[in-house]
C-alpha cells in the first residue's frame, strides 16, 4: 500500500515538474521504506548501547498498579461475558426459565452457589467503585500519592462488602 501510494505521489511530482519547478526542486525524495528505517533506528540504538524499553518485570508492583491492570481485566472480561450470554440467549432453542430449571436440577451445594455468586459479583461491585475512582480522577481530584492509595483501599473494602452482601442474598 505504501509503494503504490508513494508510485502516485511521485507520478503527481512529475507530472507537475514543469508548471511548479520550484516546488518540486525542494521536495525530499522518499527513498527508504519503513523496513529501512527501522533497521537504522535499531543499528544506531545498539551502535551507542542504548538500552531497550524496560518490561514491566523490572518494576516493583503497587496497589495503583495492580489496580489498574485488574480494572481492566474486569472490563473486558465483563463485557466478553455480557456479550456471551447476550449471544446465548439469542442463539440457544430453550428460553431463560428452561436453563434455570436445568441448573437448580443439579442440585448444586449451598457453598457452591454462594462461591458461584461471589465470582460473579466481586467483578462486577470492583468495576463499578473503581469506575466511581475514576471519574473523580476526571474531575482532578485524588491525585497526591497518599490519596490514590487510599482511594484504592476503600475500592477494595467496599468491593468485598458488597460481593460478599450479594453473594449472600
């Protein structure tokens, strides 16, 4: 796509030589392709022994961190398994009072739905308070580096209590 984009740019320079000389004498020539340029970029890095992006390894891991990786592990897990249940429920022949019945019919134990539940709460109460989190981020307000930590203390204590008040419902 380049090439042939960089074949008409060239055929309009030529094309217009006559009528805007001047314009065209101070173009620069697009001589290299991206392949070449990287090749240059990474030649000159290792030539003045440069070193490479640090991976997140070399990091010491914090709360804001963790955080913000879980945050957005939530959203897209939840919004993966809306969109899966979404499609089941379009897809599948059964209607949603059939598969209730056949789930009850399993008789699963007592310690398994409350734990089933809560696995399905905890995502779902953490996306939203720290959402809350977010939006006063927004707004400017929390940023100093013993307010972040703090607000995300109270993110994770308000994420138990409420999974653990709808778990037991």
């Amino acid at each position: 796509m380049a090439l042939l984009l960089r074949t008409v740019a060239r055929q309009g320079l030529y094309s217009s030589r006559s009528q805007f000389g001047v314009v065209y004498r101070h173009a620069v020539p697009m001589g290299t392709t991206a392949k070449e340029e990287m090749n240059k970029f990474w030649a000159k890095n290792t030539g003045l022994n440069r070193p490479i992006s640090p991976h997140i390894s070399i990091y010491r891991w914090s709360i804001p961190m963790m955080m913000s990786i879980f945050h957005r592990g939530t959203g897209v897990g939840l919004s993966s398994g809306i969109s899966a249940f979404a499609v089941a429920a379009l897809v599948l022949p059964e209607n949603y009072p059939h598969y209730l019945d056949l789930i009850h019919s399993m008789s699963y134990g007592p310690q398994f739905l409350a734990f089933s539940k809560f696995a399905l709460a905890f995502p779902m109460a953490y996306h939203t308070f720290n959402g809350i989190r977010h939006l006063i981020w927004d707004f400017g307000k929390g940023f100093k580096v013993p307010e972040v930590y703090r607000s995300g203390y109270v993110v994770i204590a308000l994420t138990v209590l409420t999974s653990v008040a709808l778990a037991a419902m």
